[in-house]
C-alpha cells in the first residue's frame, strides 16, 4: 500500500508551518509518528481558537 504524495506533502506543510521543522526532520518520521504529530497540533489550533 502506498501513501498519497499530496498527503504527505499536506503533512509535511503543516508540520513545519507549525513546528518549523526541516524537510529532512519530518521526513524521517515514520507514518504513523509523523500522523500523531499532525493530530497533535491540530488539537492544539482547536483549542487556541477556542480559547480567543
């Protein structure tokens, strides 16, 4: 099974915009730890909208 190219792109894009992580640095996550990463900051942006 193969992962979408645009979905790691849009993962890697997130992580960094966020984390100001290399390109290098994320890639060399495995999935899932670079999926728990993306899920981690989502919840933080949810939660600093909701806390405006």
């Amino acid at each position: 099974m193969t992962y979408a190219v645009d979905r790691i792109h849009e993962e890697v894009a997130y992580v960094a915009y966020h984390f100001h992580w290399s390109l290098e640095e994320i890639l060399d996550l495995e999935h899932r730890e670079r999926r728990q990463y993306v899920e981690r900051i989502a919840d933080l942006v949810t939660r600093a909208g909701a806390e405006r």
